[in-house]
C-alpha cells in the first residue's frame, strides 16, 4: 500500500464528488468501528476510496508530478528541476568502498530528494543546478518520514531531455496558522503559536556520516563501519490554550530553539541542562511542522520542521489583519534536505 498522508487521502476522495467531507469523516468513524478499532484512520480511507471507486494514485507508467509521489510506489517517471546538488560522499563498506550523492529537484507543485549510489553518481557527475532531469523505472522509499527517490538497478535519468521545461519550483512549504485542538494525525504544512509548559531532556544517539541512519558503536548496517557522528533530539510539550501537544525537535531545530549551536557538551552531564530546560518555561514560540501518530504511545506528536521566537508586534499585526498570508520560507527544501530527521 502506498504511504498517503490522512489529510491527502481525505482531499482526493472528497475531489471525487462522491461524497462531502462530514460524510466522509463520519464513515470513516463507523469503519474504524465496524473493525473494532483494529484499523487506522488512513487504513479506513483508503477502504472507502476503493468501496467508492476512487483513484488514489496515478498509474505509475504516467509522468507523475511532486505531489503525486508517494512512498512505495515502484516503476515512477517524473520530471524535475534540480534546486540543489550535494556532495558526493564516499563511504567503506566492508573492504569495499562505495559513493552516494543526492540531489533536490521538484516541480510547481514541491520538491523532493532523489538519492544515487556508486556507478549512478557518475551518472550525474555533470549534472547543475537549473538542469531538468527526468527518471523513469525509479522506486519511492519512505526516509524517516521524508520520501525519497531511488534509481534502484533498472533505473534510468536523461538530463535536459528535448522539449521538457519547468518554468517555476515550488520550493518550500505553505505553513498555515492553526490550534491545537484542531490538528489531525497527516497534517502537514502545521503553524501553531504556543507556550512551552514541560520540557524533556534531550536524547543523544550516533548516525552514518553517509545515510544519516543509526550507527550503534561505529557501525553501519548499509556503509559497516564509520566514524559515526553525534545527533540528538529534544522533546517539549506545548500549549495554546486549546490543548496540548508534544513537539520534537530534531538537532537543527534543536539548535534554533535554544539558540546554540551544538549540545555535545550535555551529552555527559545533563544536570547542567536543568537550568536551560527551566529557561524555556512560559516561553512562546511559533512552530511548523506535521503532525504524527506516535503509535507505541498511542498519541499525536509535532515534528518540528522550523521554529522561530515568538514576535508580539507580528502577531498584532496578525490579529489586525486576518487576511495576511501564510508563510512559505524559502530555505524549507534545503533545510529539510541537510537534515534527513532520525525518529
């Protein structure tokens, strides 16, 4: 099954004019029901997408845009504008080494990150910015909640094929002003205004310098074993007077949210970390992200994609003038692509 988002699910079944969003909300509730509670909210819709003959997904032989990528999906084609090419890093495995680089590229309608390793890199080696670049026979792999795009073996590119343009990329996220009380496992592109009322100690753990995943003791699954680096992560709970949530917030987040450039120094002594914690307290921030169903715990959580101090004269502004519009920060793909989140 393909990894839909709830909030995408719901906006293409109601496209069909098959049936109005309180109907579908309330079959939704009585599906979940009907399977004693043993079936999610996205498990339920896309039940009733197929009970009403809705089409979720493009076929995947048909050139698909950004948005209409989701992970799982196997064999896409699609078009893009490259935004940002990283550098190729170069990782052992074993007594063999290997390569990987990656790139950003999107459309009008988003951008996503599309990953190529060892003999694929060559591929790309003259590859800029500004090119447009199209795949075909690729596969979507779900990165830590980030889709991603892998060439896989029968994958294949064509950089500046004829008569392919993309005049405009929708670079970054349109993040809309919401509470609390009304935010909904799958949301994406969340802005909620809040106070920090609990804070947690942060949780430190090494990554693969190359694929950003767990390295326990130096070591790698995919690249064996590297000099890992340091991460870590740090929960928070925030209310605006509607409810509350726990939000996380990843090491660049992290690093924002405090003002500090790195915690490395609390990893041995988080008793020095009270004073900090009791710092943030009553503090008021403005945060963006999606939200999450954290199921172990049986919750909804905050994935932080940014965070900014609160300004009172901003959300005066904001109260005066009701229509202004969201914010859409520009730097959110490249932010997004430096950090691959690790949950």
């Amino acid at each position: 099954m393909f990894k839909v988002p709830l909030k995408d699910l719901k906006e293409k079944i109601i496209a069909s004019d098959k049936i109005n969003s309180e109907e579908l909300d309330e079959k939704i509730k009585a599906k979940i029901n009907e399977l004693s509670g043993l079936i999610s909210e996205e498990g339920a819709a896309h039940i009733i997408a197929n009970e009403l003959g809705v089409e979720l997904v493009s076929k995947t032989n048909e050139k698909l845009k950004v948005k209409e990528i989701y992970s799982g999906m196997r064999e896409i084609t699609t078009i893009g504008k490259v935004v940002r090419k990283f550098e190729t890093r170069e990782f052992a495995k074993g007594d063999s080494t290997g390569k990987v680089c990656s790139i950003i590229f999107g459309d009008e309608t988003g951008t996503i990150r599309v990953v190529f390793w060892n003999d694929q890199v060559n591929e790309i080696a003259d590859l800029k910015e500004q090119d447009i670049l199209k795949i075909e026979y690729a596969y979507v792999r779900d990165n830590r909640g980030q889709k991603e795009i892998h060439l896989g073996k029968n994958g294949t590119i064509e950089i500046n094929p004829q008569g392919e343009t993309i005049e405009n990329v929708r670079q970054g996220t349109t993040y809309e002003r919401t509470s609390i009380n009304t935010l909904q496992e799958g949301a994406e592109g969340a802005e909620i205004l809040a106070t920090v009322v609990q804070v947690f100690d942060p949780r430190f753990f090494s990554l693969c310098p190359q694929c950003n995943k767990r390295a326990n003791n130096n070591h790698c699954e995919a690249h064996g074993q590297v000099e890992a680096i340091l991460s870590y992560v740090l929960n928070a709970v925030l209310d605006d007077g509607t409810g509350n949530i726990r939000a996380v917030f990843w090491k660049n987040q992290t690093n924002h949210l405090l003002e500090k450039e790195d915690l490395s120094e609390y990893k041995e002594n988080l008793a020095a970390f009270e004073n900090i914690k009791t710092d943030l307290l009553g503090e008021q921030f403005k945060v963006m992200g999606r939200v999450k169903k954290n199921e172990m715990f049986d919750r909804l959580e905050f994935n932080v994609q940014m965070v900014e101090k609160a300004n009172p004269e901003e959300e005066l502004a904001k109260l005066n003038n009701p229509r202004s519009s969201p914010q859409t920060p520009e730097n959110t793909a490249e932010s997004t692509a430096a950090e691959t989140p690790v949950e």
